[in-house]
C-alpha cells in the first residue's frame, strides 16, 4: 500500500518544520533552558502541523511512545474520559521522564470534561505534560486558556507551500510546471495536509515524470486557465452575457464554485500586484505561463479590474458556501461589477 505523502514527509524534528519558526525556536530554546511548562495550547488551522509539533517536542523532552498518550477530543469528549485520564496522570511514567498527553480538537470537550481537566491543570503532578491542539481556541473556555502556554500557528504562505511542493515532487522523480506549483498551492488553501493530498492525487494520476498543468487541472476538477481568464476579460471589456456563460460553462462541467472564485480572486490580485508593485513582476513572471503573465498585463493597462471589483467578488467567495445555489453569489457579483458606470 502507498504511503500518503502527508505521513511520509511529516517532519520529524523542529528544523524540519515549515513556515513555524517562531513557534520551534521558542520550545527549542525552552527546553534547553530546562523551562518546560506544565500545559501548552496550539491554535491554529488544519493542516499547519500542531499536532506534529506537539509530537517532536514530546520527543525532544525525552518522552518514548509507551509515556506519550494521543486523545482525540471529538470522540473522547465526556466527562468520563477525562476523569480516566485524571487518574491515569498521576501513575509514574514508565520510561521517561514526563508524561506527555495531546489533546487533539481540545474545543470539543463538554463543558463538564472541561472542568474536569481543569482540576488537573491546576495541580499537575511533576512528570505530567498536557498539550491542547485546537482550530477553534474561542471555543475553550477561559480557565483553561489562561493555565496554558499559548503558541498561535501560522497558515503557511504560498511560498512556502510551493517550495515544499517542489521539494516533495523532486524526492518522488517528478517536475511539476511551475504553473501546476502555483494551482496546488492555491488549491491546498493554506493548510501543509490538504496540499501534500492534492499533490498525491496529482502524482498518483500521471503517467508521465514531467506534469503539466493541464493534468492538475483535470486532476483535481479545476476550471481550466482559459475559463478564468475568460471570466476577468469579460469584467474588462463589460460583457456580462461572456462572463454568465463562462459561469455556465464551469458549472456544466461541474466546477467547485469556491475553487473557481478563488482562482479568479488569485489573477486578480495579481492584475493589481503588477499595476501597483513593479517590484514584484519579476516573482509574479516566476508563478504564472508566460502567456498568462501577458495576459495580466494586458488587463492592468485597461484598468478595469479594480479594488472594488475585488471586494465584491470577495463578497461572493464568502457567500458561496451559504448559497442554496453555489453559482448565484458569483452571478450577483458579476452583474454588479459589470453594471457600474
């Protein structure tokens, strides 16, 4: 069986973390001063690498896997559980010197468990080390925030996705175009996991070493290039009948609305970045074809894709996934961009 990417590259020691140096330097530093707290909280999106922190700096203490216990807060949520675990704490560690015990999705304890836990952070024997991993910390309750270290993860820049694509594809024998990069990227929506499981889709589906991006494209059911430029040509020359049947188009071939928005939001944003930051030509010249790159600058010399045009379709990208019908937002938005004077 083919190991998923996500496991086979998960980072096994803090310098191979990407893109969380404030939060490794910091336990890196903390324990070899010996100042290890007795709690830590991780906040952050899915996918930025809490828990595999949460595991190297178990790791780093000492703590082999018979004295490292992983729960898992969404199905060991009552009372119950953590009176168990409650108990089980004050037991010695077997081999090490700490115990480590990560609470994964730590906000979906009951209200109950939390008190319980809460009895036990505020009096941790020695040996005991508990770190809370959530992607909703405003859902824990302050008592429990404020007897933890807290460490805020970053979602990762699409920078240091791209360099960590790049890297994992050259480790597997394949080249991605660098436009296939970008899309991956774009579509991992800033989280290391969900990237590394569209790059493996990605992989898994060629046959070929050298993947173009019209394979990632029909791999992963993204609108082609062509169909979102198609989109940003019609806001400039005003042509709303071209701009609804692009969206027809995406829709019959049963196009994420989200994704596609995304993708129109991302040349964008591009479109002002060339107009605005000449500076940065030259690394937008490195993500997209060169006939993209003409493309954009051909749409930042009309002048019609503005920062209002931007707002409003960032308005439409929120409201997509609240829409009994996913196209509608896109096509409010879009006769109301293409109706302004």
């Amino acid at each position: 069986m083919e190991i998923a990417l996500y496991r086979k590259y998960r980072p096994q020691k803090f310098n191979d973390v990407l893109g969380q140096e404030h939060i490794t330097d910091s336990l890196s530093s903390a324990i070899k001063l010996g100042n290890i707290s007795h709690a830590y909280l991780f906040s952050g999106t899915r996918g930025t690498g809490k828990t595999s922190v949460a595991r190297i700096f178990a790791n780093e203490i000492g703590t082999t896997r018979n004295d490292l216990y992983e729960i898992d807060a969404a199905s060991n949520r009552g009372i119950d559980d953590i009176r168990e675990l409650r108990d089980a704490v004050n037991i010695m560690p077997f081999e090490s010197k700490y115990k480590v015990y990560i609470i994964d999705e730590a906000h979906m304890l009951t209200k109950e468990a939390f008190n319980a836990l809460l009895k036990t952070l505020e009096e941790p024997p020695a040996h005991a080390i508990f770190i809370l991993a959530t992607t909703e910390v405003h859902k824990l309750p302050d008592t429990i925030v404020s007897r933890c270290e807290p460490h805020g993860f970053r979602k990762p820049s699409h920078e240091v996705l791209k360099n960590m694509i790049v890297d994992i594809a050259k480790k597997e024998g394949f080249r991605i175009d660098p436009s296939g990069v970008e899309l991956i990227s774009i579509l991992g929506d800033s989280s290391f996991r969900d990237t590394q499981g569209i790059l493996q889709k990605t992989i898994s589906s060629s046959k070929n070493k050298e993947i173009s991006l019209r394979e990632i494209e029909k791999v992963t059911g993204a609108p082609s290039g062509e169909l979102v430029n198609d989109i940003l040509k019609a806001i400039s020359e005003k042509e709303l009948d071209d701009a609804l049947e692009a969206v027809g188009k995406a829709v019959e071939k049963n196009v994420d609305m989200k994704i596609f928005l995304k993708l129109i939001l991302h040349k964008a944003r591009l479109i002002l970045l060339i107009r605005y930051a000449s500076d940065m030509k030259e690394e937008i010249k490195s993500e997209v074809s060169e006939k993209d790159y003409e493309f954009l600058k051909k749409m930042t010399e009309e002048a019609k894709i503005n920062s209002n045009v931007l707002k409003t379709l960032l308005d439409a990208y929120r409201e997509t996934s609240y829409s009994y019908i996913p196209q509608l937002p896109f096509e409010l938005a879009l006769v109301e961009i293409i109706g302004q004077d």
